[in-house]
C-alpha cells in the first residue's frame, strides 16, 4: 500500500467541514523516525467515546473498527549525555 490522501466530511453543529488527511503504511511512518534517532516511547489509536457512540452510532462502529488516527509520541535521541 502507498500512502493515499482522504477526504472525509465532518459535522461541527451545523455546519459541514471537509477533512483531508493520509493513509500510509505503518513503515513509511516509522522508519524516517528510526531513521533520524528518534526514540519511539509510544503508539496509540484512539478510541471513540460512549459520549460519540450515543450522538453518532454508526460513525462509532466504524471508528472502534478502523481508527482514523495514530499518535505516536517520539523524542529525539541525545547521544552526548
């Protein structure tokens, strides 16, 4: 898979917001951190809440599903210490 860009439409109150954003492999991620030293400390997909579930149910499933995002959390390695 190569990373491919997404659009996807969001409700905020009454209004429509069209979100872009990409889909990429979990290497083509990684690595350029791998790569530059730094030190991955941890990887998360959030979870939608009970709160969304009751305001948007069929969003939730697809969510608990196929996460739309990850957060990584990386520090740079210091090698003079």
């Amino acid at each position: 898979m190569e990373m491919e860009l997404l659009e996807d439409e969001w409700t905020m109150g009454e209004d429509k917001v069209t979100v872009h954003f990409y889909r990429r492999p979990l290497n083509k991620m990684l690595q350029p951190l791998i790569d530059n030293e730094f030190l991955i400390e941890n990887i998360m997909e959030p979870k939608p809440t009970k709160a969304f579930k009751e305001k948007a149910p069929e969003s939730y499933e697809r969510l608990l599903k196929q996460p739309n995002f990850l957060f990584i959390k990386a520090r740079k390695i210091d090698y003079k210490k």
